[in-house]
C-alpha cells in the first residue's frame, strides 16, 4: 500500500491516472495563484476583471509549466526545452482564449460574480490544458490503462 501510495507522489510516470491525480495538484496550485493575482489586480488595483484574468492565468500558466515537467510528465515529444515551453504556450493560449471568453460569458451574459465565473471557468480549461498538454505535447505512447495504471 505504502509502494502505491509513494508511486504518486514519486517517481517518472507515463500512467495516465497519475497524471491526472498530479495535474490536479499542481493545476489547484496554479489555480490559487492565478484566483489570489485576479483578486488582487481586481480588488485591491482597480484593474478591470478581463485584464486581470487575463495576467494571473499567465503567471498561473508559468507556474503550471515549471512544475507539470519536473513532476507531472516524465516525457516530452521534444528535446528542446525552449520550444517545449513554446508549445506549452500555445496551447496555454489557446486556454486562455476560453479562459476570457468563459468569463465573459458567465459575468456579463449570465450575471455571475466574476470570481465565481472564474472557478466555474478554471474547470473547464483545467481539462482542455490537461489533455492537450499530454497527447499534443508530451509522450504519451508508454500509457497504461490496465489495472496497473496505479501501481
């Protein structure tokens, strides 16, 4: 039990379930960065709520990188740690895109609080940017989907 338990915390892992358990993680880390920056440009800065969305989702997207290719994928598709992080970007943006438009969608057509929006909207990227990530940008053809997927 101890040996399953550490396999997700530790360790390289192609195991779709472990990324997903780690993502989680590290993507809820990222969410508070990026929810604590929007409040603080919006609230306490006066910043209008799309730009803050806007800047915290990319300082959250740095965060996110950093720590999704040191823990959560244990392969790139690619060498290159610059060109990684571009298409890391890229498909960040693409995330940021629905990140916007969801806000926008949530706040000013349905009349949710903007801060609500943002977590309704967080869900929504989180599973566009994890998928993404992992079967456009990282090695995914070592998967396990067997009853070893978590040990």
């Amino acid at each position: 039990m101890k040996e399953r338990i550490n396999s997700l915390f530790r360790g390289n892992t192609n195991k779709i379930l472990i990324q997903i358990f780690r993502y989680t993680f590290v993507g809820g880390f990222a969410f508070l960065v990026d929810f604590g920056l929007l409040f603080l440009l919006a609230e306490v800065f006066g910043i209008h709520y799309i730009l803050s969305a806007t800047l915290s989702f990319v300082v959250g997207l740095v965060v996110n990188y950093i720590i999704s290719i040191n823990w959560v994928f244990s392969s790139s598709k690619g060498s290159n740690r610059k060109i990684e992080f571009v298409c890391f970007g890229l498909i960040g943006i693409f995330g940021l895109g629905l990140n916007d438009f969801f806000m926008w969608i949530f706040t000013e057509e349905i009349g949710v609080y903007y801060l609500v929006s943002k977590i309704i909207t967080s869900v929504l990227v989180y599973l566009w940017n994890f998928f993404a990530r992992r079967y456009i940008l990282f090695n995914s053809k070592n998967d396990d989907y067997d009853k070893k997927t978590i040990g």
